[in-house]
C-alpha cells in the first residue's frame, strides 16, 4: 500500500510527468509559497501594529522590509517592539529560505528524475 503525502513526487521508475502536469505542480508550489510569504507578512503587520501601536500602512511596510531582508523603515520605541523586530527579522529569514526552496523543488526533482531515467534507459 502507498503512503500518501502532502507533495507527491514521482518515483524512481515512474515516468517523467507531462508538461501540462510539472506546470500545474509549479502552479501549487508557487502558490504554497505565496501564501505562506502572505501570512507571514499578516503575522509581521500584526506584531508592528500591536507592539509599536503602528498604524496598519506603516506597520505593512516596515514588515514588508524586514521579510524581503531590507531592514526596518520607523525607528522602533518600545522594547517589545524591538524584541518582536528581532525575533521576526529571524524568522522572516527562515520563510524566505522555505519559500524558495518550496518554489524550486518540483524543478529540481523534475531534472535530476530526467537524469535518472536517462541513465536506466542507458543500462
């Protein structure tokens, strides 16, 4: 019986998908990715909002900065604003390295099962 998983993969001996199959995978990678780059930006207005009393505008653009690596906009008042800033800067790292790597997995997996075929053909 085959375990069921969140992505599935093809594996070792199956075929290489289809065109039309490896895009609509990239389509849900891209968008796993995009909502998770969402709601962590919700969760960064959110805490700027809450520690800094920040209005929703700035709070969207200092979180957008931090989670795009750039660094905060306002300068921060409260020491519960600035542990949250750390704290999310940190974590704002972690996403974007997630969300890559959700991004580029189907194409990699799609390359090297390529080779693998092309190296079984070959025996």
């Amino acid at each position: 019986m085959r375990q069921r998983h969140f992505v599935h993969f093809e594996r070792k001996h199956d075929k290489l998908l289809s065109r039309r199959a490896f895009a609509k995978r990239l389509a849900s990678s891209f968008l796993l990715s995009s909502l998770s780059i969402g709601a962590s930006l919700l969760g960064g207005m959110a805490g700027y909002h809450h520690f800094e009393k920040m209005e929703w505008i700035d709070a969207f653009a200092n979180a957008a900065m931090i989670l795009s690596g750039m660094g905060t906009v306002a300068p921060l008042q409260t020491w519960s604003g600035k542990f949250f800033a750390g704290m999310y800067a940190l974590y704002s790292g972690l996403v974007l390295i997630l969300a890559v790597g959700i991004v580029i997995a189907p194409i990699v997996h799609r390359v090297l099962h390529q080779f693998h075929l092309e190296y079984d053909e070959g025996n």
